[in-house]
C-alpha cells in the first residue's frame, strides 16, 4: 500500500545564487514535498514510530536551505532530495518544488521554481 504525503509552502529564508547580493542579503524560499511510502504497517498499528514523521522532514529542508550555500536553485532542489532518501530510508519516491523569490533580474517576475523528482526503483 502505498501513501502519497503532501507538505505545502515551507517558508525559508537563504542565501543562495550567483551573485553577491544574493549570497550576502539572501531570500525567500519555498518549498512543496510530496513523498510516497508504504504505510501498511502504520495505519494498522497507528504508530508515528513505524511512520516517516514530517515534521523531521520539514526540519531538515529548513536546516539545508538556511544553512548550506549553492550558486543554483537545481543544485539546491537535488541535494535536498537526496538527504531526505539518505535520511528517511522508508520513502518510495519523493518530488520536489522549489521557488527562489527576489530575482535580481530587471523583469518583474513573482518566483522562479525547479521541480525534481527522483525514485528508488
């Protein structure tokens, strides 16, 4: 059986980008999370234990995005996936959207976005 699990609009401010100023006054990210597990065990027996607990998720997107540095938003998108499959050995399959707001570019745009997915199988 398997679940699909949706976090949606984790807020965060980075410093990520090309340039200096971005790199020194950094910027708003978001980011949306959708993972697939087999929850068979869990729903029968109801125990967080036997779950991939989101919040620990949530915890460590925020722990990278604030505190690691990448020129590019892909790099930053890939990197998160894959410590989240290193960490959290029960997920299937996990997709990723990332949006980098303040794009220090003359057109006015709301956010640039990267979507990465990536399975186990």
């Amino acid at each position: 059986m398997s679940t699909k699990i949706t976090i949606k609009n984790i807020s965060i401010y980075g410093y990520h980008g090309v340039l200096a100023n971005e790199k020194e006054l950094g910027g708003k990210y978001q980011v949306d999370i959708v993972f697939w597990y087999d929850s068979q065990k869990t729903a029968k027996n109801d125990d967080i234990k036997l779950a991939v607990d989101y919040s620990e998720i949530i915890n460590v997107t925020v722990d990278i995005v604030k505190n690691k540095r990448f020129n590019l938003i892909e790099s930053l998108a890939k990197y998160i996936i894959d410590e989240l499959l290193t960490k959290f050995k029960a997920i299937d399959k996990i997709s990723l959207s990332l949006r980098k707001y303040y794009i220090p570019i003359s057109q006015n745009i709301e956010y640039v976005e990267v979507e990465e997915t990536k399975s186990r199988l």
